[in-house]
C-alpha cells in the first residue's frame, strides 16, 4: 500500500501501488542524487525488464515511500537497498510533482556528495559515475529518464 497525498505532503489516503500507478494517483517518492568530489553524478541503469522507464540512466536511488513511512526513513531505506550506501549525509532539495502518462508522484529529491564504494543491487542493471557533459550530451536522447533530466534542469547543472 502506498500513501495519497495532496500537493503539500499531506496524507489524504492509501491505495495499492499498481492502482495508483492506473489511476495517477499522486503518491510520494524519494529519489537521491549522489555526486563524488568532482562534480560527477552517479546514475542507475534500469533494467529492462523493468515496467516503468526501463532501459533508462536514472538518480541514483528512486522509490516509493511506503504506506506510514516517513521521507527520511524512506531515503535511508531505499538508499540502502538500491546501492548500499548506509553512511551519508544528505540534503533535502524542494519537493514537486511529477507526472507523465505512466506516473504521477510527489517527488521529494535529495543530494549527497560521496566518495565510497557503491553497491548497486541486483534490481538495478549497475550504474557509473557521469560527468555533467557526458549527461548533458545524453539529455532529450533517450537515455535517461524524464524525471532525472527534469531534476538535472531544476537543481544540478
């Protein structure tokens, strides 16, 4: 189950994850944004089996903030599961709302400098460090998904 909420955060309701996604429901998410020293940003690659934006460079960690969760556990968590950073500190960037044909999602991005190993998880189809040219090449080609590149263009060239 996945919590609704207004625009503002606001828990209004909850509703299984694949309704939500049926019905665009707007549902919280979190996603991290780690860069290394340099300046470079980690992406995940999304495998292809993945249903949603598969084949596609993402943030560095995506996903749902479950039902009685807050932003910050979720972080922590899905930080942890997707590329096994557990040591980190982060800071919190303006929350939006995303939506598109497949999703609609209060979005709250995060940003962590990091110079650790990462590990990705085997949900994820690996992932690298990029530079901001090499992203910024990539953008509108497909590569990545709509989401990072819409945060790219908010809050990190």
């Amino acid at each position: 189950m996945l919590p609704l909420v207004d625009t503002d955060g606001n828990v209004i309701g909850s509703a299984p994850r694949d309704v939500c996604h049926e019905q665009h429901l707007l549902h919280p998410v979190v996603h991290l944004h780690v860069l290394n020293s340099a300046g470079d940003i980690y992406l995940q690659h999304r495998p292809v089996w993945k249903k949603t934006q598969p084949d596609k460079w993402d943030s560095a960690v995506g996903g749902h903030i479950d039902a009685g969760e807050d932003v910050v556990t979720a972080l922590l968590r899905e930080t942890r599961e997707e590329i096994g950073i557990t040591d980190f500190k982060y800071r919190s960037l303006h929350k939006y709302v995303f939506e598109c044909e497949l999703d609609r999602e209060l979005v709250y991005p995060f940003v962590a400098v990091y110079d650790g190993p990462i590990y990705p998880s085997e949900e994820l189809d690996g992932g690298r460090f990029w530079t901001k040219s090499e992203i910024e090449a990539a953008i509108g080609s497909g590569q990545l998904t709509p989401n990072f590149e819409q945060e790219y263009k908010m809050f990190l060239q």
